[in-house]
C-alpha cells in the first residue's frame, strides 16, 4: 500500500544528494593529473585486472540473484499466514514484488561495490601523482575518492529502503531488499578477501622471503594482482559489506516496529530508523568537508578528527529530531549508546593494531626470535583484543535495552535503534575505510613506475594510516553486526509468533542445545573453508611466480617484464571457483536447520552463530592487522630492518595475517547478518512446516 510519509520524501531527497556528491567527487578525482605514462601503464595493469574480476563475479552473482529471485516469487506467493487444512492463500503479486526487492537490493550492493572500486583504479595513479607534491594534496584525491564510495553506499541504500517503502508500505518487503543486498555483500567480501590473499600471500612468499626483492617490485609476477585484490576486496568488498549491515540494521528495526507499537506510533517508530539514516547522511556530507591534512601533518589524525565530528553532528541532530519530533526518550539513549559504543570499539581496534601502542610494537621487537614467537604474541593479543569490544557490546546492549524501558517504551526496539545508531554515520566510515586501498595501490604505482623515493615516502605515510583506519573500520563493522542480528533475532522471534509459535529458546530443550551446538560450528566452519581456499590458490600461484622466475632469469636482471596476466587470471579463477560452499553454507543452513529441527532449534542456531561469529571476527581482523603494521614498523627501520631477520619473521606473521582480517574476518559479520535474514525472511515458511 502506497504511504504518503513525508519523511519518506526527505529521505530519498537526501539520498539522491548523497549519491550526487559522490557523483561531483568521482568527476573531481577523475580530473587530476594522472601522472607520468610509466604510471598510468602500471595503473592500467591494476584498472583492467580489477574490472575484469568484477566482470566475471557480477555475472555469476547476477544469474544467482535470478534463480534466488524466482525462488523467492513462487515461496512468496503463498501466504503461509492464512494456510489452514486444504486451503491456501495464493497472492502472485506479493511474491513477484518481494523477488524484485530481493533484486532491488543485489543491484544496488553491486552498483555502490562498482561505483567505489572504479574511482579507486582511477584515484590510485593520481594520489601517486600528487605526493610529488605534497602531502596535503595526495590525501585529499585519496579521501574524495574513498568518499565516493562511502557517500553512493548511504544513497543508494536510503533511495532503495525509501521507494520500497513508499510504494509498498510494508517492512516485510524491504526485508527482501536487504537480504538481497546481504547475500551479494558475502559473496563479494569472501570473493574479494579470497582473491587479494592469494596474491599477497604469493608475493610475499617469494617476493619477499626468497628472493629478497621489495613489497612492489616490478619485477614481481603477483604484485600486480596484489594490487588489484585491493580493490576488489578492501573497496568494493568491503563496501558491500557495510551495505549489508547498514540496511539489516534499518529494517530490523522497521519490522520491530511493525509488532511492537500500534496505532499511529506504530508509522512513526517504523519510520525512525530511515529518518536516523537520514541525519547520518547530513553528518557524512558535513564531516567530509572536515577532512584535511596540512603539510607535515598526521593523515590517521585527519581520519580520526573527521569520523569524531561526524558523530558529534549526528548525535546533535539525532537530540533535536526526537525532541522536536516528540519520540520517546527511550530511542535517543538508545541511538547515542550505539553511536558511543561504535566510536570506542573503532578506536580500540586502534590501540591493538596501531604502530603507536604496546601490542604492535611488542610484536616487532619479538620477531626476532624467529615466527613462531611472532605468531603466538600475535594471535594472543588478537584474543585480547576480542575481550573490550565484547564488553562494549555488551554494555550497548544493556544500556540501550534498559535504558528504553525506563523511558516507557520496548527495550528491544531500544536494540535494535542502538544499532543503527552506530551505523548512521557509515558514509564517513566507509569514506576512511575505502582511502586505505587506495593509498595502498599509490605506494605499488609509486615503486613500479620507479618515481623518487619522496614520493615512496609519502605514500608509506598515507598507506600506514589507511591500515589503521581499516582496522578501526573492521571493529565497526563487526560491532555493528553484532547488534545488527541481536535486532533480527528479535525481528525472528516476532515474526513467528505472528504465525501462532511461541518461540521459547531454553538451554533445557535438547532440540535447543543442537541447534545452539550446530550455530557455533558454524562460523568456525566457514573462516576454514575461506582460508583454505586462500592457502590452496596461493600455492598454485607460487609454483607459477617460481616458475617465472626460473625459466625467465631476465625477470630478476630487469631486462623483461614478468608475466602478470597469468597471476589475475589465476587469482580470479581461485576465487570464483571457492564461493559455491560459502554460499551454501550462509543460505542452505539455516533453512535446513529450522525446516528438520524447528523454529526453536533454528534460534538456538542464530544464537550459536552470533556469539562464536562475532568472537572469531574480533579476534581474526585484530590479530591480522596488528601482525601487518608489526612488519610495517620493522621495515621502516626497526629492529634491523627490511632484510634482517625479525623482517622475515615480520612477514610470516603477516602472510598467516592476511587471511584472518581480508578474507575470513571481515565475511563473519556478513555470514551471521545473511543466515539471521534468511531466517527472518523464511520464518513464516519454518513456523508452519517442520518436523520437530
């Protein structure tokens, strides 16, 4: 049914302003100079690399959307709702629109996904470029160009969740969009982590330990896809991985609304967590303006500065909506819990993976005494680090929950806004987080096309911050989730019992105890699967880099260039081939979870997934990025520096690294945000037919 809220007009208004900026960013960035003709040759190499991958993913997540699409109109044209002995209810019209807000939603994941990563193959030769310069100049065509994609993200997702709305009045549809927008989000997270991780594994290996050569040696036969794995998987990955929460949290929230208010609270607070996303688009668009670095100055500090302002312009206009707008205290505690709550996950990440702290250094000083120690001060202070952001969850959690009941109003909706809360100002944290690939493909243009050192220099100082900015991102993005499927849970809960179960999740039911059993194997499961596929495609392309090298020795004299078609299409290839298991797992689980054992069980499920999901995340992105800038903080000079032996160590600890915070970290938070959707999506289906 068509609804005439005028904040639904508001928010497509500010989403299409979003996405027009992005648009003037992406035409501003295309503008400067590209450089010399030996850098836009090697950026070339990177820009078709990238596009040729994406190419070949679309194409094969466009043909799964259609089949899932199908699946989903004829599933959907059954009201299950109505369904009583010998009757069924047949609506085609309802099935066909929830399969085109399923397609809706997979469209505009991989359009925002595109949209990043094309302005990042672009931006990467022109940041380059500018620190010849300066500085200043280099991180301001990076960051305009990482906010591309962070401000086309908050603008498509609010035009997508918004017209859905308009035009169909109904939360339940717009759940379709966001499992659409989730299910393409795994795939092109794991996908993308999958293909960079097997090129920097393979370049590092040989590269770096055998032969001795630089990170981004020309000479080097997977440097070139390592460089494109940065985008595929840290921009566009990344990028639909952020999409994917930003709308679970929305219409978590929107189908709470639905089955916890009446009357005409009910379009109001079913409304609010648009409107929320709304004010964090104002905030993104107004704290990207505040990003700037002045000469000799700190590029994480800019970073920092700008995601603090833009919390505190939300939490400003989040204070006057709901005292102007007359809402329930109860939501703005909640909102500010999860915004505060975001901010210092964020930045505790910083502290266990930043260079300026104990973790990372104490990392690097040990690494002299061979990989082993590396690896177990490593991973130890990744299982550290795992302990504040749990207790921040947890403290979200409580404070949101009750902290909404004392205002009158349910402390579950208080959860599930508490969430959005922290994911409100995702333009400007997916703006920092895409700047870091970017930076990172400068610093490899800058050493293939053999520009001075100045200019190496520089681009080691924007690329160290852009690791730290991602690590900050990674603990964001996790936390977030984490509330994220807390509030579908809920949303799961409600919508079964809307079909006549009464849900009760008992650790005394044995049903219960094997669904919680199997939801815990689960993510554990899926982090092996992806690493292995990253350990079984980079032993392929070592054997090739080897035997490149072999049999070409004027590859190392520098009288030839390596052959680096062959190491993309391997990496593409590996990567394609390793997501069908993945995606069985995220969507085919749960439903045979719920389906054999039954609605209790499948909650107990999510429950098992949700608390080992959001642990191993934690603890895979951390450790992962702190043992990356221990390396980084040994080759600028530490310790004995690149070539000694706590180097060699340095990198092995970073090669094992890799895949815990590119590949199988950063898709946990998207596997548990798909399974609870899938969940939700397919309740009303698992309330009727079981057989437990």
């Amino acid at each position: 049914m068509l609804t005439t809220e005028p904040w639904v007009f508001v928010a497509i208004l500010a989403g299409l302003v979003s996405v027009g900026v992005a648009v003037w960013l992406y035409v501003w960035v295309n503008r400067q100079d590209a450089g010399s003709e030996r850098a836009q040759e090697v950026a070339s190499w990177i820009r078709d690399g990238a596009q040729s991958y994406l190419k070949r993913l679309y194409s094969a997540l466009g043909l799964l959307a259609i089949i899932l699409g199908v699946v989903i109109a004829i599933v959907f044209s059954f009201d299950i709702e109505h369904l009583g002995l010998g009757t069924v209810s047949v609506d085609p019209g309802r099935g066909l629109t929830m399969a085109l807000a399923f397609i809706a939603g997979s469209l505009c994941s991989a359009l925002a996904g595109y949209m990043g990563m094309t302005v990042a193959v672009s931006a990467n030769v022109r940041a380059a470029h500018a620190a010849n310069h300066s500085i200043s100049r280099a991180f301001k065509v990076a960051f305009y160009a990482g906010s591309v994609m962070g401000l086309a993200m908050v603008g498509l997702a609010v035009i997508g969740m918004s017209t859905i709305y308009l035009l169909t009045g109904d939360p339940e549809i717009v759940l379709g969009f966001s499992f659409g927008a989730s299910a393409l989000a795994l795939l092109a997270k794991a996908g993308g982590g999958i293909y960079t991780k097997t090129a920097d594994i393979a370049a590092d290996l040989v590269g770096k330990v055998e032969i001795g050569i630089p990170e981004d040696d020309p000479r080097n036969p997977a440097v070139v896809a390592d460089n494109v794995g940065d985008n595929v998987g840290d921009v566009a990955g990344m990028g639909a991985d952020i999409f994917d929460s930003y709308v679970a949290s929305s219409v978590a929230a929107m189908l709470l609304g639905v089955s916890l208010f009446s009357g005409e609270l009910q379009g109001k607070y079913i409304l609010l967590p648009i409107i929320l996303c709304t004010l964090g688009i104002l905030a993104s668009l107004i704290g990207v303006r505040f990003v700037r670095v002045k000469e000799g100055g700190d590029p994480g500090r800019a970073l920092n500065q700008g995601t603090i302002i833009t919390c505190v312009i939300f939490a400003a206009l989040a204070t006057g909506l709901v005292l102007l707008g007359d809402y329930n205290l109860g939501v703005l505690w909640a909102t500010l819990a999860g915004l505060t709550t975001g901010v210092v996950i964020g930045f505790t990440s910083d502290y266990y993976t930043s260079s300026d702290f104990r973790p990372v250094i104490e990392t690097a000083r040990v690494s002299g005494s061979g990989a082993a120690i590396n690896i177990i001060t490593g991973f130890s202070y990744g299982l550290v680090s795992v302990v504040p952001s749990i207790v921040g969850i947890a403290a979200a959690t409580l404070l949101s929950y009750y902290l909404a009941e004392l205002a009158g109003i349910n402390g579950v909706y208080g959860v599930s806004i508490s969430a959005v809360g922290m994911l409100a100002v995702s333009g400007m944290i997916v703006s920092s987080d895409a700047y870091g690939p970017i930076v990172d493909n400068a610093r490899g243009i800058a050493e293939m096309a053999g520009m001075s050192q100045t200019v190496v220099d520089t681009t080691d100082v924007l690329d160290a911050a852009g690791n730290t900015a991602k690590a900050i991102t990674k603990g964001f993005a996790i936390s977030a989730a984490a509330l994220t499927v807390l509030a579908l849970f809920a949303a799961y809960a409600e919508v079964v019992g809307a079909r006549g179960v009464e849900l009760v999740i008992s650790l005394r039911n044995p049903i219960v105890i094997a669904g919680v059993l199997l939801g815990t194997a689960t993510p554990p499961l899926f982090s092996a699967i992806t690493m292995l596929a990253v350990t079984h495609n980079a032993f392929d392309m070592i054997a090739e880099v080897r035997r490149q090298f072999d049999e070409r020795p004027g590859i190392l004299a520098g009288t030839e260039l390596p052959d680096y078609a062959t190491c993309v299409s391997l990496a593409a290839q590996g990567a394609l081939t390793s997501l069908a298991v993945p995606a069985l797992m995220a969507i085919v689980l749960p439903l045979v979870v719920g389906i054999v054992l039954g609605p209790e069980a499948l909650g107990g499920f999510l429950g098992g997934s949700i608390f080992t999901g959001v642990v191993f995340a934690l603890l895979m992105s951390n450790a992962g990025g702190l043992w990356d800038n221990a390396k980084k903080f040994i080759e600028s000079g530490m310790h004995g520096g690149p070539g000694s032996e706590a180097h060699k160590a340095s990198v092995v600890g970073d090669t094992v690294g890799d895949p815990f915070k590119d590949t199988a970290g950063p898709s946990l938070n998207t596997l548990i945000t798909v399974m609870s959707l899938v969940s939700s999506l397919f309740a009303p289906i698992i309330a009727v037919f079981h057989l437990f």
